[in-house]
C-alpha cells in the first residue's frame, strides 16, 4: 500500500465515521482561512500543474458548496471586528486567493458570485504590469520543452545530473530547482533560467496559458463585484531576501498600485512564499497595512495575531475527503497516524512462504 492510498482511505474512514464533523464541531470557534492560486476549466497539462496549484473548476465548485453549507463565510476585513464570532452552528471562514491569474476571473469568480461568496484575491502588481510568467511558470515551460534524456545544472556553483526523460523524474527535477531559485536574489535566478534554457537548446519562456495575468480592468471589476484587493507585492519576491528599503519599496508601490487601480483601500498582504519576520510584520504595519496572511497550515485562533494569520492550502490533487478532513482541523493527527503506520508496515517482517506437506 502506497502512502497515498493510506491517506485517502484513512480520510474517508475519518469523514463516514462522522469523527471530521466532531472535530470541525469542537473548533468551531476557530476560524478557517483557505488559500487557493488558480482555477482552471481546461485540462491540466501534467508538467505545468505538476503541483496541483490550479484546482479544477468543478472540485472548485464542489468546494465552494461546501464551504457555503458548512461555515459562515465573511470578508477578511470581518476578523478584526468584535462581530465575526461564529454562530452557534457554524464556524467562520475566509476565502482567499494568491498571485493574480487570470483564470481567477475567468472561472472562478462567476462561481464565487452565484455562490454569493466573499474572497480576497492578493495580487503580485509586478506580475500584472509586466504580463510575464511568474518564475516557476516559465521553469516548468523550459523543462518542458527539453527533448534530452538528462540536465547537467550548475546551480550556485554546484552541478548536478537530473534524469527528465519521463514526466515523473520531470516533476522531481522541477521540484528541486524550484526550491534552489526560489532562495535565490531575483538577479541571480534570472539569469539561472536563462542558462537552463541555453544548456537544454529551447527558447526562453514567457508564460503560457497558466501563466496569464489579470488586467487592471478585470481586478476592478471583481473589486467592484464584492472581492477584497489585498497586495503579494510587486515582484512577489521573498520579503526575507529584502534590503529594508526595498522591503518598503515593495509594500508601499503595491498598496499604492492597487488603490490606483481599484479605486478602493488596499488593507490587506500576503507574504510572498509565505516568508515573513517579526521585522516585516512591523514593516507591513508601518506601510498601513490591517493585517497580512501566512502559508502555516492551521486553524486560526478566536484573537489571532492579525499579522500573522495561518491559512489552509488547496491544491488539485486533494479529494474531498481531504478537503473535509483538512478544513476540520484533523489533518495533522491524520497525518501523524499514517506516517507512523507507513513505518510500521516498512518494518514489519515479510511472509515467509509455507512448505508443502
């Protein structure tokens, strides 16, 4: 039995015996803060959604109905207020969506809006204005394109061989790149996408049909259909990776960009990557800034630190099993229980074969 096969049936044994509706009940005074990055009608290419970043648009959907049954939704704006307690049959939660794709608009906000659901969708400015691919999008184009068995990388002055002959030893080698560039100053990164491109002979990618931006029209339009404008930045680099000037930099033109474009207060940040310290969050504060949205995967507290709130990712590989049990507050024990049975099973002595009598 394979590790994922273990979570799946533990996940629906957890959902059918009812135990995710106990936990979702004693955390009822927590309050859920999904994330989602985009949403997509189409078919996922394997490579460029390797990760599952872009969520289905009908399991988007089914998750919405959900959420909209299950919880009381509110604006984030609602969290900092003395009203936002849960009601006594239902816990809070808040919708939120990173980076700015333009298939947020496409397909998942008519959802959003039939649904009546309010989000906030956190938006890179760099990324809209620029209309290039995010990074890790144009790395994924790149090894895509390659048509050789293997990659001899120099990263950081470390080389390294990684087999890309099939899409599964593809997705291992985007996975460890992605982890290398993404520690690296945008520079320094631009100009190791440019390499891997020369080293693997195919064009230097733009962007594709993933990578497309939003149009400043099409985010006011949500802004004015009832969707909070919140900032990822300007260049959605890891605000760890700053100057202290360049940090503020990135926090003031953002927030000014958004307002410029909106017409409406940018209250709202989410940290790039997730990334963030005590001293970004007093930056963000001094930027004006209300509060800003972490990558922790947990449940909120009833007072959580408005600077520091956690949020639970949804990624496309997830059932709905998963979603339930994750959104419940169980997903962590779950985890730890099948973690520790997989090394149990590992362990465990094989069958020795019977002698025939």
């Amino acid at each position: 039995m394979t590790t994922h096969m273990g979570r799946q049936i533990v996940y629906w044994l957890l959902v059918l015996s009812g135990l995710a509706w106990l936990a979702a009940r004693l955390n009822r005074r927590k309050v859920l803060v999904l994330v989602y990055h985009g949403v997509h009608a189409g078919c996922a290419e394997p490579l460029l959604n390797f990760d599952g970043m872009h969520v289905r648009a009908r399991r988007f959907a089914r998750q919405m109905q959900y959420v909209s049954r299950r919880y009381r939704v509110v604006a984030l704006d609602r969290l900092l207020e003395p009203g936002h307690a849960p009601t006594p049959d239902r816990p809070c939660a808040v919708l939120t969506i990173d980076d700015g794709y333009r298939n947020i608009y496409r397909v998942a906000f008519p959802i959003l809006k039939r649904l009546r659901l309010p989000a906030t969708l956190f938006v890179p400015t760099g990324f809209i204005r620029g209309g290039r691919g995010f990074w890790w999008d144009r790395l994924r184009l790149i090894l895509g394109a390659a048509q050789r068995p293997t990659l001899r990388f120099r990263i950081e002055g470390t080389e390294r061989l990684f087999p890309i002959r099939t899409v599964e030893e593809q997705r291992v080698t985007l996975a460890a790149l992605s982890d290398e560039l993404r520690r690296l100053p945008r520079p320094r990164r631009e100009e190791a996408l440019w390499s891997l491109a020369t080293t693997l002979d195919v064009p230097p990618a733009e962007g594709g049909t993933f990578a497309e931006p939003l149009t400043p029209a099409e985010i006011r339009a949500m802004a004015e259909g009832g969707v909070t404008i919140g900032s990822h930045g300007v260049s959605h680099d890891s605000f760890l990776l700053l100057s202290r000037d360049a940090l503020a930099h990135e926090l003031t033109e953002s927030k000014r960009r958004l307002e410029q474009w909106t017409g409406t207060r940018v209250d709202w940040l989410a940290y790039p990557h997730g990334e963030f310290s005590a001293g970004v969050m007093k930056a963000a504060r001094r930027a004006g800034y209300r509060g800003a949205v972490t990558t922790i995967e947990a449940l909120n507290d009833e007072r959580p630190n408005p600077y520091a709130l956690r949020r639970i990712g949804v990624h496309d590989n997830m059932t709905l099993a998963h979603f339930i049990v994750a959104t419940s507050g169980l997903r962590d024990f779950v985890l730890g229980v099948v973690a520790a049975g997989t090394r149990l099973w590992s362990r465990a002595p094989a069958p020795q074969p019977r002698g025939v009598a």
